[in-house]
C-alpha cells in the first residue's frame, strides 16, 4: 500500500516540483529544529503570516557565518535534495535486481551451509550488478541531464555562469562584448552530448566486464567467444 | 473576497482574462487552488500540441531511422541523438536566446483567400516558441521508441503481408504501422507522461511568463516566495499533475486496448509502468 502511493507519487510528479519543494522544506525543517531545541522559551509563532521567523540563534547557517558557508550550505541542500528523489528511484532499481537473481544460486548456497548473511555478500550482491546495471545506467543518463536543474535551486553551477558571462549586461558589469549566451549555451549543449556518449561507451564496457562468468545470455556468448 | 468570486477573477488568468494583479498578502488556499489550476491550462495545451505533432514527425523520424539508405537513416539519427543526449533545460534555453537573435521580421502569405501575418516574433512568446521545442524533443524520444518497436515487429506478419501481395504503402498502412504501434505503445505510454511533466520546466527555463501568464509550477512557486510556505502549493501542484497523469494513462490505456483488440486475452499486454525521471 505505502509502496504504491509511493510509486503513483513519484510517476504522477514532476521531478522539478520535487527539487523546488525539497530545497525550502529541507531548509525550514532544519531551521525549525533547531529552534526547537536551542531557544525553549521563545513563545512567537514561527510563522507569522507571510513570514518564517525563528530565533536568532537558530538561524541555519548563522548570520554571522562567512559567506562560503553560506554558498557551501545552500550547495549541500541541493546535494541533499537530488539524493532524495535519485536515492529512492536507485532503491528501487537494486530491489528489482536482487529479485532477478536466479533463486537456485541462492538454494545452492544454503544448501552449502552458508548463513543468510554471507548468501547475500557473497552470492546475491556480486550477482545482482549484471541485473542492475541498465536500470542504473539509465538513472545516470537521466541524472545528468538533471544537473542543470541545480540552477533553479540557487547553485552557481555552469548555466548561471553561462547566463551571467555570455550576456552583455548583468546587475553589476557592462561587458564590452554583446549578447554571446547563444555561443555559451551551445557549448553547453556539446558539453552534454559528450558527457552522455561517453557515459554511453563506459556503460558498455562496464556490462560487458560484469557479465564475465554469469548464467546470462550475455556471459554464455562471452564464454563461447573465448 | 468568496471562493466563487476568486474563481471568477482568477480562473483564467493564465490567459488574460480576469482579474490583473495577482494576489499579494493574505493569500486565501482557494486563490492558491484556483490559480495553480489556471496555470494548469497551458501544461496541457503544451503536452497537447507537442503529442499531437510529434506523433506523425516521430512515425517519419522511426522511418528515416530504419531506413537502408544512409541519406534518410543519418539525419534521423543525429537528430535523435541530440536531442536525446541534451537536457531539455538546455535546449530551452538554446532555443530562446536562438529566436531572440532571429531579425524581426513578419512574413505574410495568402492561403485560401484569407491573409496570414506571421511573425518572427511569436517565436520567443512561450505559446509558439516552448511548442516547437517540445515538439522537436518529443519527436526524437517517440522515434526512438518507434524505431525499436520497427525493429521488432515480428518477421511472420510481414511475410504474411508479401504473401498477400500488399507492398509499399499499402503494407506499411495496413500491417507495420498498427503493429508498430502496438507494441510501442506501453513505452509511448510513459513518454506521454513525462512529457506532460516536462512542460513545467518551460517558464523556468529561457521563456518569460509574459504578463505573468504562466503555467502551475510558475504560479506555485509565486505563491511559495510569497508566503514562505511551501507546503501548500507544492502538494497543491502535485495533486493537480497526479489527476493529469491519471487521466493520461486511462485514454492511453484505451488506445491500447483498441490497438490489442484482435489478439487473444492472454497475449495482451498491458501498460507496464517504466522509470524514466527527466529528459
């Protein structure tokens, strides 16, 4: 029950929805927490209207922190939030590849003696790459065409600067230069297709060396090859 | 203010019409729901036009793809593989600064009598210029979908096809289309859906919410900045695209059924749901 809400959750939402809520929910919880537990005898509200108030010595980073930790703090929230919904879709994938292990490995190492926990170190998880590695190949593809989502989350990562440097005018410069962020934002686009085709080519080699000596059609040919 | 005079001022304001200024303290939950749900109009205007386009460019581009002649099956690869091997974010944002640099001028033709204007300029308006882009992207990810299942449509069927004497066209109309689209449509399926999700990257990305005429996650994360609080328009998002989704895969699902009506009850297949975030 709890798996399918989960399920029809995840299918039913887009992905940025996710990233957008989890970065201020992550942010307010935190903050919240603390306040919680450093200031018991603060009697305002939290919110109060249109605002988020905790007290000061809550604040999360501190007010008086430096600026690189704020920069370092709202990057691990976005770190943070990417795992979140990358880490449950990758459960999910391992789950399903441990199902796919054929069951007589299992049966056999029982029959062997071995306890349940070293069935599952030492015949189930060295087993369940070959079964998971396209699903995880596939989340890799995906999360990395995920990644200039950070943007929208307040990281200066490559399409901030692309936007900031290729435009001729910014809050604070004039460039001499005019509107270049067509140029910059091609070379971006290159930058990803290169990215991809040699995730493509490592994906490859990596299934190829994983289904040495496994009861699958892949490493039956690997064997008849050699 | 009532919750059925906010839905009269606030129901379409997405398109214009209504009240103007958005709302800006003491922010109601029904405002939160009626606005989200007018942004809603153009989630689903895009992932409208762009299927319905990129259905007829995808069937073309899976074609060219499996195509024996290089000069049909390279372009069609390229043009998948670009388009499948960039994020879409990017793409957005490419093509904008691309329609922004284009010289603004109109191109007026005539067609059965009555006079078009069409202008460069619509092009960086969200309406035209988000269309053509999710046209193009859904058109390479339905092609390539379409190509596999070219690929795969079962030797017998053809056979029977030549043995029957259709040819060209006919045999295409009549026995590798349907079958190809049987057997892509569980995949289809998903691309429609995400699809349907991808549309909200579009005011996020390069285009402006023209006088803030924008799509549900624009006016959810107006509302978020606003209030602080994103725990209600966010959720109210989410429910909003689970109804979509829902309804997405109900007609899809009886597409399906009318595409597998022929086959016996145990050979069906059914619409597996396959995990595929972003593009």
């Amino acid at each position: 029950m709890l798996g399918k809400l989960y399920t029809s959750l995840v299918r039913g939402v887009p992905d940025i929805v996710f990233f957008l809520f989890f970065v201020i929910a992550l942010d307010q919880g935190v903050e919240w927490l603390r306040h919680q537990a450093l200031c018991p005898d603060w009697t305002e509200p939290v919110r109060q209207g249109s605002d988020f108030l905790v007290c000061p010595d809550a604040k999360m980073p501190l007010s008086t922190a430096p600026q690189w930790l704020h920069e370092t703090y709202n990057f691990s929230l976005a770190v943070v939030t990417f795992a979140i919904v990358f880490g449950a879709f990758a459960a999910n994938v391992l789950y399903g590849a441990m199902n796919a292990v054929p069951h007589a490995q299992l049966e056999t190492a029982h029959a062997y003696g071995m306890s349940g926990r070293q069935t599952f170190w030492r015949v189930l998880v060295p087993q369940m790459w070959v079964y998971a590695l396209p699903g995880l190949g596939n989340l890799w593809m995906i999360l990395i065409k995920a990644t200039p989502l950070l943007f929208l989350l307040g990281v200066r990562d490559i399409v901030y600067w692309a936007r900031e440097l290729g435009g001729s005018k910014t809050g604070v410069y004039e460039y001499p230069h005019g509107d270049w962020r067509i140029y910059y934002f091609l070379f971006l686009l290159v930058f990803y297709l290169a990215f991809t085709r040699v995730s493509e080519i490592v994906i490859e080699r990596l299934t190829r060396s994983l289904s040495h000596g496994q009861a699958t059609a892949a490493g039956e040919k690997l064997r008849r090859a050699a | 203010m009532t919750c059925a005079e906010t839905f009269a001022a606030y129901a379409f304001r997405s398109l214009g019409y209504g009240e103007r200024l958005l709302p800006k303290a003491d922010i109601t939950l029904c405002e939160q729901i009626v606005l989200i749900g007018s942004g809603l109009i153009w989630n689903v205007y895009f992932a409208v036009m762009a299927l319905v386009l990129g259905f007829f460019f995808a069937t073309a581009l899976a074609v060219a793809k499996n195509s024996s002649r290089a000069l049909a099956r390279k372009p069609a690869e390229w043009f998948i593989f670009v388009f499948r091997g960039s994020p879409l974010f990017i793409q957005f944002f490419l093509a904008y600064e691309a329609f922004v640099l284009l010289p603004k001028v109109g191109v007026e033709f005539t067609l059965l009598g009555i006079d078009f204007s069409a202008s460069t300029r619509w092009l960086t308006r969200a309406w035209l210029g988000a269309t053509l882009v999710l046209f193009l992207n859904t058109a390479a990810y339905a092609g390539e979908i379409f190509y596999g299942a070219l690929r795969s449509v079962p030797r017998g069927d053809l056979e029977a096809a030549d043995a029957y004497g259709l040819t060209g066209w006919h045999k295409f109309r009549r026995i590798t289309w349907p079958t190809m689209l049987r057997l892509a449509w569980p995949a289809y399926t998903n691309e429609a859906i995400f699809l349907f999700h991808a549309t909200t990257l579009v005011f996020f990305s390069g285009f402006p919410a023209w006088r803030q005429m924008g799509d549900a996650l624009y006016y959810a994360s107006y509302f978020a900045d606003k209030t602080f609080n994103p725990f209600i328009p966010y959720p109210i998002v989410a429910g909003f695209f689970i109804c979509g989704t829902l309804s997405v895969i109900t007609v899809f699902g009886l597409i399906n059924k009318r595409l597998n009506r022929h086959l016996p009850r145990a050979r069906r297949r059914k619409i597996g749901l396959r995990l595929n975030l972003i593009r």
